[in-house]
C-alpha cells in the first residue's frame, strides 16, 4: 500500500437557488468588493448571468462582464479577461459556465497579477506569481469538474492544446446550482456527462489511485451512470441534475489528484486536429479504448462496473469488468452521443496526424498515467479505429 497526501483546497457550496447568495460570497473573499464576471455568449445569449449580475448589484458589488470565450477557450482570451480584471481594480473572479469559461476564470486570476502573457506559462515553462485574485466558480454543466481542479486547458494561437497549472490555481469557492444547469440541451448534456464519468473512472484506475481517490470516483461514477439518461431525457428534472452537479464536483476532485489517461490523451488529440468537442472525445476515446485498460487493473474496473449499476452475480473480477464497459458503451449510445467524426472532415487519412499529436509533449502527463502503457503502434490503431466509423 503506496503512502499519499489529500487535500482539497476548494470550498463547496451545494443546493437548489445557492447561486442567489453570491453577494455574500464575495464579501467573504473580496476587499474591494469589485468582480469580473467571465462568461460565454452563449449564455449572455440565454441570460443565465442576469440573475447573477442583479444579485451582485443588490449586494452592493460592482461586476464587470466579459464573456468573449469561446468553447475551446484561447491565450487571447484568458489575457483579455486579465487585462479587465486589472483595469477594473477587481480582485475576485467568477466564472460562469462550462469548462472553458471557468478554466479562462482560474487562469486570468493568476495571470493578472504579472505583466506576462498567458501562454508565458504554458506546460509551465515559467512559475505565476502569488495568487492576489480571489476565484469563485459557478458551473452550469455538469462535466469538467474545473470548479475545483488547479489545471487549465488552453489553446495558443497556433491553436495548439497546452496546459497551465498551479496549487494557486484551485478556486477559493465553488457554487453548485442545479438549476442553472437545467438549461443545457440534451446533446450537451450527454457530452459533459460521459466526460465526468471519462475523469472518475480514470482516476480510479489510474497510476495514482488511491483510498481517497477510489472513494471520490465510485461514488461519482453512482451518481453520474443513474442520473445521465434522466437528465437527458427530462431535462428539468432537478434531482438528476443535482446528482450529476454532485458526480461531476467529485470527479474533479478524483482527477484534481489522480490524473486522467489515455481517453483524454486520445480526446485532447481529437481537440487539437479537429476541434471536437472535449466531452464527446474523451466519451469516444474511451468507448473505443475501455477493453484494452482491463488487463492492466482488472480489480479496479471491477469495481467501476459495480458503481455503474452492474449487478455483482458472483462472476469473477475479469467478466465483471467486462460487463462495466459493455454498461459504459451502452451508456454513451443511449445518450445519442454520435460516434462518427466524419461530420468533423476527419476520416482515417488523417490518422497518422492523429497518433502524432496523441504522442506530443502536451499530451504526456495523461498517457503516462495511464494504468496500461501504449506503444506508438497501439496508439496508431487506436486513431485509425475512431476515424474509420
């Protein structure tokens, strides 16, 4: 039994309508009393940050918005929203939205207290300086666990996936809302999901697993495998979208602290060649990947079937794993997840470009922690696989 060390670093607020107390939030946090609020157009489009920026008005705060993000959020916009923050005399951010408004929200904290520009720090090729800028994080999907991860993911403007990363990083405070989920279509919906499923159940099973770990991930595994379908399919239904609100925070937490592996190697790849959708391609990375994981860590994904609703008929650990991603598969057809890349122009000529990027250096921590390693013809096969459908 390896040694480890927990913590987590981000506070958690949970419950139906919290999100209407962020006022309260701020003062807790703030000196100034001044915010900016990163978002995306889309949901300026919906108002979803109405309610919030009223709140914040009422409460006394003054909040500037920027919602110039777009779904793979770039250095130019992580530096826009940095420039705000400083020339606002803001010092505490919100981020407001999915994945990449929230990853947009942690890093510009950071980076506005410096000069430099964000891709200064990317794979960390140089250290932020001390976080002055609080960070609260209110997800309406319920995928990325950002909310309390210490990692980003950006794009620079070569449009080449990096990361950035810091202990600093972490948000002060999450507010998990369901209904500020309720809104999400079901596509969307199904994609976010399956990649909180994607993060717990590498974690799990990842180099880095550990008690703590083991327990993060299977109870979010619970929640996510019985409340995904519900939540596509009655899109309002509050208790499904408060299990995934809660599967997905834990599956961030798991990661915060075990990793990925090679579904998200496989899906970052997808993301850099033909900007798919980061939850879908970590869905179809794994969908096509799970089989091959077994052999390396039978025990874990045996218990990974159980958490996803496998009934335990006294078969060994081998046929239960197996029957864990057979429920995984079955999962993501029943999600209406589409499966073929066709419809992005990629197809198995541009495999060789495919397996490349999956061996890049950006994409090395999540295949190295990967409970079975692949060679450069394994990943070959792999990319020919998903781009054959």
């Amino acid at each position: 039994m390896n040694g480890f060390e927990f913590q987590a670093k981000t506070k958690v607020a949970f419950g139906i309508g919290r999100s209407n107390q962020i006022a309260d939030d701020v003062k807790a946090l703030s000196r100034t009393y001044k915010v900016v609020l990163v978002t995306d157009p889309g949901l300026v489009q919906l108002g979803v940050p109405e309610p919030i920026l009223r709140a914040l008005h009422d409460g006394g705060i003054e909040a500037h918005l920027f919602s110039d993000v777009q779904s793979d959020p770039s250095s130019t916009s992580i530096d826009q929203a940095a420039a705000m923050i400083r020339e606002s005399g803001a010092d505490c951010v919100i981020g407001l939205g999915g994945g990449s408004a929230m990853d947009v929200a942690k890093m510009a904290a950071l980076v506005a207290g410096d000069v430099h520009p964000a891709e200064h720090y990317a794979l960390m090729a140089h250290s932020f300086q001390p976080k002055q800028v609080k960070s609260i994080m209110i997800p309406t999907t319920s995928g990325t666990g950002a909310e309390v991860t210490s990692t980003v993911v950006f794009s620079t403007t070569e449009k080449r996936k990096v990361w950035g990363w810091d202990a600093d990083m972490g948000p002060d405070l999450a507010v998990l809302d369901p209904t500020l989920t309720a809104l999400l279509p079901p596509h969307l919906t199904a994609a976010t999901g399956l990649d909180a499923i994607v993060h717990a159940i590498e974690a799990v099973a990842g180099k880095r697993s550990n008690a703590m770990i083991r327990a993060l991930s299977l109870e979010a595994i619970r929640l996510l495998g019985q409340s995904l379908l519900i939540a596509v399919k009655e899109p309002a239904n509050l208790q499904a979208r408060g299990d995934l609100s809660l599967g997905a925070m834990l599956a961030g937490m798991a990661i915060e602290q075990g990793g990925t592996g090679i579904a998200h190697c496989i899906g970052h790849a997808l993301g850099t060649l033909g900007r798919v959708h980061h939850g879908r391609a970590v869905a179809i990375a794994l969908y096509d990947t799970y089989d091959w994981n077994i052999e390396a860590n039978v025990p874990a994904h045996a218990d990974i079937a159980r958490a996803l609703g496998v009934i335990d008929q006294g078969q060994d650990d081998l046929a239960l794993a197996g029957a864990g991603a057979a429920r995984f598969r079955q999962l993501v057809e029943a999600s209406g997840l589409q499966l073929s890349l066709a419809g992005e122009g990629l197809s198995a000529a541009d495999a060789d470009r495919f397996a490349e990027i999956m061996q890049a250096e950006e994409n090395a921590p999540m295949r190295n922690n990967n409970c079975r390693a692949s060679s450069a013809s394994e990943l070959q096969q792999f990319a020919h696989h998903i781009l054959s459908r």
